[in-house]
C-alpha cells in the first residue's frame, strides 16, 4: 500500500497482504476471545465500570470526527474484508499512526461488536473529553443549557447538535439518566458530542456555580406567562431544560428564574424536547450575540 487505490476488486486475501505488508509492525490480530473485543462489547452493552470514558466510532464518518477534533484514540480495529475506499485507507492509515493498539479482525468477529449495518471496515475507541466548570470561558454573554434528568439519547444528541450550531458555551447535564457515549446519542449529535463541552453534574454544584458567576436560569415550561420570543437573553444566562415525562425538578423553580413557553398553534400541547430545545437555543444565541433584534 505505497499508494491508495479503489480495493473494489481484490480478494480479501489481496487486500490483507498489502495491509500487513505496510503496517505489520503495528497491527495485531484479534480473535472473538480476544481482551480488546470484550472490552469493546463491555463498552456497547454498558455492562462494566467505565473509568476511561472510552466510547466506541463506527465508519468512514465516526472515525473523520474523532480526527476532526482530536479525540485520542485507544484502539483501531480493522476489518479487511469490507475497506474498498480510498478514504477508508487513509482514515486507516492516520489511525494507525495515533492509536494506543491497533488490530485486524475478521469480518464474523466485527459483526459481533459492530452496531452498523455497514461499518465500512473501520470501527474505533477514543476516550471522551472530561470537562468541568472551570473549562467554561467567562465573559459579558454567556449561553449554557443545562438538561435536567433527559432520558432519551436521542434528544440529548440533538440538542448538542444544537449547542454546537449556536456556539453554546456548555451543556451541563444533571441528574444524568443516559449514558454520554451511548451510540444513538453520538450518532444524531453528528461529533457534537466531541465538540461541545459537556458537563456532568448534580443540581446543588450547578446551582451554585450558576450564582458565583452571575447566572440568570430561564426555565422551559409549557405553562410560563412569557413567549420565547420576548426575552432579550442579554447576560449570563442559563437555559433549563426538563426530562421527556418529568420535566424540570422542583428545586430550579425555587430559585429566582424566567419562564418561557413555546407557543402551540394547533391541536398537540407540546413539541420534541429536542426540537423545542433547538428553537430556544437559536432565539437565545442571536439575541445574546447581538445578531437579532426583535422590535
């Protein structure tokens, strides 16, 4: 492998001599018994403590995102059978080069620790940043949201996604109830959950540090007597956001805070916390950066 090229029509015993003529030296062999695969399952199935934050990437997208921004990497497994691409062959090279261990596994043993349809032969575990309050920028304007009790990845995707959009400065994540390296929530963030400082804490340290530093907390609530689009979001701000049966918790309205509301023209009562977070996030962001004004 001197040079790239399409794969497409070599055997699966062409293509891994010319993988292990160039990179022999750094790859090993894993089989379905081996320590690396089992720690992968483990990560997937959230089966063992996982002190490291390790979460698993899948393919030519999921692998360009831990590169993109420079998560590091622990392990590189590839599966020969299904690299074709020449960028599936660059990926794996840059890999190669950066990871703790890297290996060449069967296509049946990918199988069994792939959650894609098709993987494109590429399948990674980088460690996830792991921010705390004092990473977060201070200045004169300040956006964060604070997801409070979220159960779904899905959503929790979203919204970073959002986050990253708006150049929200922190998303910080109290009374926890999914996993930041599920695969669903990593996947809809589209490698927001790379980019976004994420925080994980508890209401009373979040509470507090909101009042340190001068934060306003607004609070979404189908039943607040203000509209979204009425607030000016000036300041510090921080945007509450409640769980998809819950709510909000108790204790965020015994604090001095703003209500807003989403205002519902037709027959539902509510939107997707995910679509409704991303309406306030945009109305919030512009006004708070001074990109729109509302007369």
């Amino acid at each position: 492998m001197a040079e790239f090229q399409d794969l497409s029509n070599y055997t699966l015993e062409e293509k891994e001599e010319l993988i292990l003529n160039k990179y022999k030296k750094q790859l090993g062999f894993a089989g379905k018994k081996h320590g690396v695969i089992k720690k992968i399952s483990s990560i997937n199935n959230n089966s063992k403590p996982n002190p490291e934050r390790l979460c698993v990437v899948e393919g030519i997208w999921g692998v360009s995102m831990l590169l993109q921004h420079n998560i590091r990497i622990k392990y590189l497994l590839v599966c020969p059978e299904d690299i074709y691409t020449i960028e599936a062959q660059r990926l794996m090279d840059q890999c190669i080069n950066i990871a703790e261990n890297s290996f060449m596994v069967s296509k049946k043993v990918f199988e069994t620790i792939s959650e894609m349809g098709n993987a494109q032969g590429l399948l990674c575990v980088g460690y996830m940043n792991n921010y705390t309050f004092q990473d977060i920028p201070l200045n004169k304007n300040n956006v964060v949201v604070i997801l409070d009790g979220l159960e779904i990845p899905g959503n929790v995707g979203t919204i970073l996604r959002s986050s990253d959009a708006t150049k929200i400065d922190a998303v910080i994540i109290n009374n926890r109830k999914t996993r930041l390296n599920h695969p669903k929530l990593i996947r809809s963030s589209m490698g927001a959950c790379f980019s976004v400082p994420i925080i994980d804490s508890d209401f009373e340290e979040t509470n507090n540090w909101l009042r340190e530093n001068g934060f306003k907390p607004i609070l979404t609530d189908t039943d607040a007597k203000n509209q979204y689009f009425e607030l000016d979001y000036s300041g510090r701000i921080a945007i509450v956001v409640g769980s998809e049966r819950y709510g909000i918790s108790e204790g965020w309205y015994k604090e001095d805070y703003s209500g807003i509301a989403i205002p519902m023209l037709g027959d539902c009562d509510s939107l997707n916390v995910g679509i409704a977070t991303t309406i306030v996030l945009y109305e919030a962001a512009l006004k708070n950066k001074g990109l729109l004004v509302r007369k």
